[in-house]
C-alpha cells in the first residue's frame, strides 16, 4: 500500500514572502464578488482566503496537503462556526482529485501549481495527475464565466509558464489582465 504524498511543514502568514493570499482577497474585493464557489489551492495555517471571504459570504473549497495546516483548520472552525460554514478545508493531495466529488467553482486558484508534483505522482501504482492535468480537471469544474488565478511569485511558476501556455491554446479561457502578483484567466 502506498502512502499518500504530503507536505511535512506549514505555511504561516508572510506577507513578503508569499502574498498571493492577501492578494487574492484583495481581487476579490475588487471584483465585488459575493456568493461564489472558489477552490483554493494551499490553505496555510494562517487561512486567510477562507477567513476573508466567510465574512464575505463566498464558499471556499480548499486543500492542503500539511497536517499543521489541516491542524490548524480544524481549530478555526471548531471556534468559529461562521468560517466553519462557508470554509471547507480537505486534506489530501491535489494530485489525486478526482471530478466526481469537486462541485463546479465560479473561481479557482492554482497558485502553487508544480510546486508539489512528487517522482512517483503520476506512476501507475500511485495513480496521481500530472500538473496539466490537474490543471485541466479544474478547469473543466469552473463555470463559464468564472475566474482562474495563478500566481507569478510561486517556487512552480517557471515550470508552469508553459504548462499555462500550452493550456490557454486548448480550453476555452482567455487572459484577462494581471492583480500584483497573480495572473486572471477567465473561462469563456
């Protein structure tokens, strides 16, 4: 039996070190967004992105991959049963997502694409997606309309920058312009 791949650390709040969070909730504040279904990539122990936008009344599905941070959640919502309602944290590999249990989402963020992809993730035994992949799935779950954000400042970005080039050319998204760090796409 295979152990799942995960990430044995956390990620506390550094905003000069990794905005992208702060950022987010800032472009979506700047959209007025309300009521939206977003998926989240790297939830943090700090879960700015879910604590922000409970208060605005958007859903946020997220993932982590990090006990700690998963730690973390769970002591959030076990105090706070307003983010415990529009916050839903999961832990596992994005690497193993599968379509039949993802709602559909108005917004995703991949913003530590390629960032986690492990030698063994896309073998046969352990049976996981390659980036592109998971890319794509994600992509095929946001509604038309919706918004799809990376992040230029992730240690995956270099490797991403072709992977989302090549995925620009292939699913019906267009770029839409640029929020300090992060790249928007919208899907047509």
């Amino acid at each position: 039996m295979l152990k799942m791949n995960y990430w044995q650390a956390e990620w506390p709040l550094l905003v000069d070190v990794c905005p992208c969070d702060v950022h987010f909730n800032e472009w979506v504040t700047s959209q007025k967004l309300k009521d939206k279904t977003i998926y989240h990539f790297g939830t943090g122990t700090h879960h700015v992105v879910g604590i922000e936008q409970a208060k605005r009344k958007n859903r946020v599905f997220a993932i982590t991959a990090s006990k700690e941070e998963y730690d973390a959640y769970v002591k959030l919502v076990t105090e706070n049963s307003t983010v415990a309602k529009n916050y839903l944290a999961y832990f596992g590999d994005i690497y193993l997502s599968n379509s039949g249990v993802l709602p559909e989402f108005d917004v995703v963020t991949l913003f530590h694409l390629c960032e986690f992809f492990q030698p063994n993730t896309a073998s046969k035994e352990y049976g996981g997606l390659t980036d592109r992949k998971v890319l794509d799935l994600l992509t095929d779950r946001t509604r038309k309309g919706g918004h799809i954000l990376f992040y230029k400042g992730s240690d995956g970005f270099a490797k991403s920058k072709p992977i989302i080039a090549k995925w620009e050319k292939a699913k019906p998204v267009k770029l839409v312009g640029e929020f300090k760090t992060l790249l928007v796409y919208r899907k047509k």
